[in-house]
C-alpha cells in the first residue's frame, strides 16, 4: 500500500497570499492545487486577515493536508509591512492549527537553497526550476503561489532527508517541559 501524505505551503501576503498542495505518494510529490488568495478588494487590514484565516481553512479542509510549510517574513526596512506580513504569516498558522495541522517556518533562502541550490534564486528562477521538477504549467503571474508550492517541496525535502523534525504536541508549556535544551536565555 503507496503511504501518501499532504503538505500545504503558504506564501503569506495581505495583498496576495500564496498556497500550494502536493499530495506525496511512496516521495513522489504531485501538485493538488496551486493558487493566489487576491486580497486586493477588502478595504481594511483586518477584513484581509478574516478572509485569509477562512480561506485558508476552506483549504485545509478540502485538500486534508497533514502539515503547513509557511516561508517566514524577511527582514525589510519597511516596519509596518513587515508587521503587516507577520500578521498574515500568523493568522495562516492559526488556521492551520485550529484545523490540526503540523507547521514549520522555513526562510527565503533556505526555500530556494532547497529548490535551485541556490539561496539567493529569484522568483522567476523558483518557479522555472519547479517547472521542470514537477512537470506542471506555471503561470507568470502566479509568482506568490510558485513561492508556496517551493515551501512544500521545501519541507518535503527535509522529511524525506530526516532533515527536520516536528514536535508532535499542542501545548508550547508541554514542548519546553520535554526539550529543555531547546530554551534560549
């Protein structure tokens, strides 16, 4: 029997969030559904991040991914759209992990290190490279899904090497209690 496992990879945005699915069977993996939630339309910052937190969910719950591979935001000189990413990096996670879902960060870098080997690769050169590896059509303006999909593969990566492992627990008071060494003073 083909062991078969889902990944969502999101690329968060409050303009233009990014969301990829890959389904992998016996570590092969295959695009379910690629995808941009445009947010442009909804007027205030909040309405976006409700809808990114819906959306998202509605996701989640149609494809059953079992883990969330989120690119974490990049340090910029612009503060409040840094602020501004994280909260929908955030607010992505939460619905992630209302819905049971297993989640890690990755940087940029080590999404395109992963991807073309290179750590400093542009969009264009992400999602060329994803093009060839997984045999699907990439649509230019689907950049920001692209990016997605590259953090899946990215975390496909790493279970597949035993490069990353996932703490199986709900609670952040549990996880300290059994990796001590894991606490930064």
């Amino acid at each position: 029997m083909a062991k078969v496992s889902k990944i969502i990879g999101v690329d968060p945005g409050t303009n233009i969030l990014g969301y990829a699915v890959i389904e992998i069977i016996d570590k092969k993996p295959r695009v379910q559904d690629i995808g941009v939630l445009n947010l442009t339309g909804f007027k205030d910052h909040q309405t976006k991040l409700k809808e990114i937190f819906l959306q998202l969910q509605e996701i989640i719950e149609t494809y059953l991914p079992q883990h969330m591979a989120v690119e974490a935001p990049f340090f910029g000189k612009n503060v409040q759209s840094m602020l501004k990413l994280g909260r929908a990096q955030g607010v992505s996670m939460a619905a992630a992990m209302t819905m049971g879902l297993e989640i890690i960060e990755y940087s940029p870098k080590k999404i395109k290190q992963s991807i073309t080997g290179n750590g400093n690769a542009s969009k264009e050169q992400v999602a060329a490279m994803l093009k060839n590896m997984l045999k699907f059509k990439v649509k230019e303006h689907y950049l920001d899904a692209t990016d997605a999909l590259a953090a899946a593969i990215c975390h496909h990566h790493q279970i597949s090497s035993g490069g990353v492992s996932i703490p199986k627990t709900n609670s952040w008071k549990k996880f300290l209690k059994e990796n001590p060494g894991r606490i930064k003073s």
